[in-house]
C-alpha cells in the first residue's frame, strides 16, 4: 500500500471508529434513563496540531533511494514530493445531545488537545544563522517590502528526468555517487513575472525538493538576480510526514506574506495567505503567472491593509 493509500486509509477506519464510538454511546445513554435521546448534528472540530519532531519519512528524499529502490519508483519521484494536495487529514467528529454527560465529555476532549507554537523551530529544521526564524532580519533593500514565498516545482518550472524535447535546459544533478539528467521547462512569462515581482518584494523561494537540485536550477532561472532568499526542504515544517511551509516561521509579519503555490497542503496553515495557481507541466499558451502580476502589485502597496484579510475575501 503506498504512503497515500495509507493515509486516506487510516482516515477512513478513524471516521469509522468515531461513529460506532457514537452509536454506543447513545445507546447506553436510553437504557440508563430509559428515555429516547434526541440526536443533534454532527459538529466538526478543529483538532490542534501535534507537534511532530521526527524527520519526514525518507522515502520522499531522492539522497535515500537505492538503485533497486529507484528501478520501481517513477523519476520525477526523486526530485519532487509525494502529493500533498491528496493528502487528507482524519476529521474528529463528535455526535452531541442535550444531556450534561456529552458536555462534559466535550470538556475532557478539550483538555486533551495539545495546542503549540507554531513559531518554534522543530529539532534538527534549518534556520538562519543565529536566529530562530527561517530567514535573516531585512535588510536596506527590502525593509519596506512585504514578503511573497514562490513555490518551485509546477509553479515557476517543470522538471523531469525523462527527456524532454521542449526543455529550457538539462541540469546535472548527482544522486548515490551517479549523474542524472534532469530536464527542465520553463513556465511561460516566468522570467517577466520575476523581473516584476523582484522589484516591489521582498522575494523567497520555498521549495520542498533538496538544494542539491534546487540551487543550480535557481542560479539559471534568476539571471538578474531578483530572488532575496532561498529555503528547501531542511526548512519545511514536519507535520505528519509531510513538508509544510510555515509561515509562521518565516520571521515577518504574518500580515505582509503572501505563498505562491500549486499544492494547497503545502501552506495548510495559513490558506488565507495563498494565492492558488495550477499546476503547471508543459502548457504553451499558459498565462497564469502574468495574470497575477496586477492582483500583488496592488497587494504589494505598503499602506494596503492584512494580506491574509484581503486575501481571504477576494480569493
């Protein structure tokens, strides 16, 4: 069963477990009192965040795999993480009534809950230097600009270790002591949308794939030179063997940080910060990231209001 399989699995026979849970509940609540009990709705409840310090399993790193490992897995698999957008959490679902006994209940639940920080780094996650934040204070350049996080892979390029004909370039990158050919497409009006992104923000790429891959392809993609920062994978928050960008940890003010990024789950902590943008393979006559441009030039305005409030209406 694959690790996708798995999850979904899982939340199925946890969403079942809950409800036969309820069932027994209810029905020793009518013969204690020997009255019917009035079933109310089912109430969804948010669950706190547990706090994951275990590294994310290693069958998503391309440095791990075997070449017999390799042989059964697809390419693309080496660079690129499973599908977070597939992943579903385990819904907590409770079946409530009027009696005292299932509010107490409810209290207990409550006081089970673990609720964290989410700005507190999580051992061995990569930090800036001498801070605990994932990137440095601001400097002159960028002090008076808000911040907006791009994704990588499917929202600037596409990259594949199957040939390409189409490819923008072939990058080299050495995977157990061997060199493979990665081939790689840039989306279509990328190089504008960074040249006007870089001049009204404070630009960070934040991407879930390893450096190794990650920082040639950068140092082609951004001739000019107009990305501030870069974070990968070692910068991503482990929640439940996923890679999640935090940005809660980025060291800026929530209010003025806007994501980028094709995989909703991937900024599943803060949603009403994104801006969605589809996948992107190989589509030609593809217009999404220069669409986009007018929507943060007008969010790039230092006097405009929260980000996330803004974003959260008009998304």
């Amino acid at each position: 069963m694959g690790f996708i399989s798995s999850i979904l699995c899982c939340s199925s026979e946890t969403a079942q477990s809950n409800s036969g849970s309820a069932y027994r509940h209810q029905q020793s609540s009518s013969l204690n009192k020997n009255r019917n009990v009035k079933h109310s709705n089912t109430k969804s409840r948010a669950r706190a965040v547990q706090k994951t310090n275990s590294p994310p399993s290693k069958t998503n790193s391309a440095t791990t795999l075997s070449s017999t490992e390799r042989s059964t897995v697809s390419p693309d698999h080496l660079i690129q993480d499973i599908d977070l957008s597939r992943v579903s959490s385990s819904p907590q679902a409770s079946v409530t009534s009027n009696d005292a006994d299932d509010d107490e209940d409810d209290d207990e639940d409550d006081e089970d809950e673990e609720y964290i920080n989410l700005t507190l780094l999580q051992q061995d996650q990569y930090h800036a230097p001498g801070f605990n934040t994932l990137l440095p204070p601001q400097d002159e350049s960028t002090k008076d600009k808000k911040c907006l996080i791009l994704d990588l892979d499917e929202t600037l390029v596409h990259s594949s270790f199957k040939y390409l004909r189409s490819a923008d370039f072939v990058l080299p990158v050495e995977i157990d002591d061997q060199i493979h050919n990665v081939y790689v497409i840039k989306r279509p009006g990328v190089e504008e949308f960074l040249e006007r992104v870089g001049k009204i923000f404070e630009v960070v790429v934040f991407t879930a794939s390893v450096s190794r891959y990650g920082d040639p392809l950068l140092d082609i993609l951004d001739t000019d030179k107009v990305i501030h920062h870069r974070l990968f994978r070692e910068a991503c928050y482990n929640y439940e063997g996923n890679y999640i960008k935090n940005l809660s940890q980025i060291g800026r003010p929530l209010s003025e940080i806007i994501i980028l990024d094709n995989s909703p789950a991937s900024y599943i902590f803060h949603p009403q910060h994104a801006i969605p943008i589809s996948s992107w393979f190989s589509d030609t006559h593809d217009n999404e990231l220069l669409d986009i441009i007018p929507l943060l030039e007008d969010l790039s305005v230092k006097t405009s209001l929260d980000v996330g409030k803004i974003l959260d209406v008009t998304i």
